[in-house]
C-alpha cells in the first residue's frame, strides 16, 4: 500500500510503536491501510468504557497494521499522536 506523503511521519511513528510493543524488527509489519478520516467525537474512534466525550468532529488519522494474520488499529487526531486502538480504548 502506499502511503499518503503527508501521513508518512504518522505512520513512521505507529510502525515504529509497534515494533516496539511486540519486539519485532519493524519490516516485519504491513502497513495495511493509512487514511485521514473526521472522527465523530474527542475519543478519535476509541472510546474508552464508561468514558463520555466531546460530540465535536475532529479531524484524524487511521492506521491499519498487520503482523502475520493481525490487525493492529493505531488512531490520531488534534495534536494526538497515533496510538494503538484496542477493544477497550487506547492501549
């Protein structure tokens, strides 16, 4: 996949996080997909349980990440840098 050039640093970032987090060279890792999106509200599309947020748009990112047969969702938006997204908020 191809990145857009100006979400090139965000993705750098996110590969790089996650190489980290897993201890993994970060050519192993897959950029699956890498777009800007309009998230709905301040949670940047990863509300955490029992959280309430800001109802405003805000402007982001979505990272897809794949290592081996798993998806990795990194989020960003504002001034927020990519962070890993999992099932119960950020990680």
């Amino acid at each position: 996949m191809k990145t857009p050039e100006p979400l090139e640093p965000l993705v750098r970032h996110a590969v790089a996080d996650l190489a980290r987090r897993l201890s993994i060279d970060a050519a192993r890792i897959v950029v699956v997909d890498a777009r800007s999106v309009a998230w709905p509200d301040s949670s940047l599309g990863c509300p955490r349980p029992g959280m309430m947020y800001l109802q405003v748009l805000q402007d982001g990112v979505q990272i897809r990440l794949r290592v081996g047969r798993k998806e990795y969702a990194y989020h960003s938006g504002g001034r927020a840098a990519p962070f890993l997204c999992g099932p119960k908020g950020p990680a």
